[in-house]
C-alpha cells in the first residue's frame, strides 16, 4: 500500500523536493546549513531534493524548512 501511495503522488513529492532546492540555492544556504537549521540529517534533505527520488515528508519538515528559509509555506507547494 505504501508503494502505491508513493507512486500516486510521486510528481507531487519531486516537485516540493525542487521547490525547496530551490529556495535554499536562492537563500545561498548549503545542505548542511538548512539541515541543521532544522535538526534533520543532511541526507534527509538530500533525498527530499533528489529529484530521481520519492521521499515523503511530514508538513512539521516543510514548516521547519519554510522558516528556516524564511519564506511561506505554500511557496513549496508551487506545482507549476
């Protein structure tokens, strides 16, 4: 089932993944800087941008990284 659910949204999770390696490139914040930020592996940030990946991620995280870059969440959730 958890397959499936990856699958079913799986263009979603890439595109919020490119949204905030996108901001965090526009904020000139490294990997490591955002994920201590937030108090997350920088390989959990990794995976979450890695655009040949599906790595679901809780809105607490989108929240975190949202402040941490100092923007509004909804700008990672920009599907066009």
């Amino acid at each position: 089932m958890e397959n499936n659910f990856k699958n079913k949204h799986r263009d979603k999770y890439i595109k919020i993944g490119l949204n905030i390696s996108l901001q965090r490139k526009l904020k000139n914040m490294t990997q490591v800087e955002l994920s201590e930020a937030i108090n997350i592996s920088r390989t959990h940030i990794s995976n979450i941008e890695a655009p040949n990946m599906v790595t679901p991620v809780s809105l607490e995280v989108i929240f975190d990284i949202a402040d941490a870059l100092d923007i509004q969440p909804e700008i990672l959730f920009k599907m066009d």
